[in-house]
C-alpha cells in the first residue's frame, strides 16, 4: 500500500527536491504503467495544486487521454494540434506563458492560463505527453522543465 504523499512548503525548486524521491519510491514498487502514470498525475496535483496534471498517450494518429488529475478534458487530440500535438511533433517540451497567445491552443477548460507540455520520448519515439495546466499566467519556467523531464524519466514504459 502507498504511504500519504508528505507535501512539502518552500521554494518550487524545494518542492520538486522533496517531490521527486517519493514518485520514485511510488514507482519502483509498481510494473502496471496506467497505475504509474495516475499516481504520478496525483501526486503533482497534490502537490502544487495546479488546474489540471495528466497524460496524453499516442494512440496511432491521435494523443488519447490517459491518467489525469482535474476537470474533465478533450479525449483526442491530433498530431501537431494544440500545445500537446505540437510538443510530440517536435518531440520537445514546450512552455505556454499565455495559452491565449499560442496559435491553435485547444482550450479544454476556460480556466486554463499557462501550460507546459512534457513528451515522453522512449527509443526516440514519443509515447504520450505530460501536460500540466495553470490557472496563473506565466507558471512554469525551467525549473518546473528540469524537474518534470527528470520525473518523466522515471517511467519505465512497457
Ligand atoms: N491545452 C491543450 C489541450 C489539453 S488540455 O489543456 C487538458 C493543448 O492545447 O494541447
């Protein structure tokens, strides 16, 4: 059984310290990826409290809605299409400061303000995205890039 996630207070860059061995420790206990991937989604929620935290799985021509904390999303979403369309094209992360200023945003809540996505790349491929949504404009920065590609790398992907 889990223990409860300890949330941690500081600075972003002390939450993440604090965050990222106990993802570890979730995951090292678990094979079953959809299980990983929600508790991941969970744990980042709790944590920082954003609107929204979930996957986008690549499923042929589509990115599917996996695992996530939050409102209810849009399920599919094509290659290229929107910040996460865009992030498994480029197979980079991507960093919204304004979603408003993005061309081809997909705005799945109106709440919505700011925005990383994440790619999760394995054999050079990208398998799913990481993406994560604000209700404050300008919410991430390198920091939350350095940290959320260092819990994506975590994943042991099937
Ligand atoms: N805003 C995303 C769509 C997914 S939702 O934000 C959960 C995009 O433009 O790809």
């Amino acid at each position: 059984m889990a223990e409860d996630l300890h949330i941690s207070v500081g600075t972003k860059e002390e939450q993440y310290q604090a965050l990222l061995p106990q993802i570890r420790g979730l995951l090292e206990g678990e094979a079953d990826l959809i299980a990983n991937l929600a508790n991941i989604a969970g744990a980042l929620k709790e944590q920082f409290g954003w609107l929204w935290v979930g996957f986008y799985i690549v499923r042929e021509e589509e990115l599917v809605l996996g695992p996530f904390q939050g409102p209810v999303a849009c399920t599919r979403i094509r290659y290229g299409k929107g910040v996460c369309g865009t992030s498994w094209k480029e197979a980079a992360t991507l960093i919204v400061p304004d979603v408003e200023q993005f061309p081809g945003h997909i705005a799945c809540s109106s709440l919505s303000k700011s925005e990383i996505v994440v790619p999760v790349i394995r054999d050079k491929i990208v398998k799913a995205v990481l993406d994560v949504d604000s209700t404050a404009l300008n919410e991430f920065d390198a920091i939350d890039q350095r940290y959320l590609e260092a819990i994506i790398a975590l994943i042991s992907w099937p």
